[in-house]
C-alpha cells in the first residue's frame, strides 16, 4: 500500500495537540510510563473521517483507541455502556 502525504499543517497541528494533552481525552486517566498517548480518529477513516483535519483528531491513551478500533465515537461509548 502507498505512503499517504500528510501535509505540514496537519502534522503541526497533531503535534501541538499531543504535547499538550495531560491526560486521555476518554477515559480521562493521565499518561504516564505505562499509559502512552496515541492519536485518534473520531470519525474512522473507513467511514469518511479525513485523515488530515486535526478537528478528526483525538489524542487518547493507547488502551482506548484500541478498544475504539474502527467504531464511531457514538458506536463505541455505546458499547462501552
């Protein structure tokens, strides 16, 4: 499969995003050692969510993007229920 060019602004704003963030904008635990930062898409690219609008993304702790996987966020917190 070929690479995707991700533009600069994208990557900047990704960037920004996840040194900011303290703590998983799901679950709300902090990161830490264990817990790392990972970079989701809230509408999953398979249904449409444009890979390079930092408005579609998310930073989460590794644990909940996984979980998350290729639902919806609405999909998802329902099952979470």
């Amino acid at each position: 499969m070929p690479q995707r060019k991700v533009s600069r602004e994208t990557v900047d704003a990704a960037a920004r995003k996840h040194f900011r963030a303290t703590k998983c904008v799901y679950c709300k635990r902090e990161f830490s050692g264990d817990r790392r930062k990972s970079i989701d898409h809230i509408v999953p690219l398979h249904a449409g969510g444009n890979p390079d609008d930092p408005r579609n993304m998310e930073i989460s702790c590794v644990d909940c993007n996984r979980s998350k996987a290729w639902l919806s966020l609405d999909d998802w917190i329902d099952l979470c229920k």
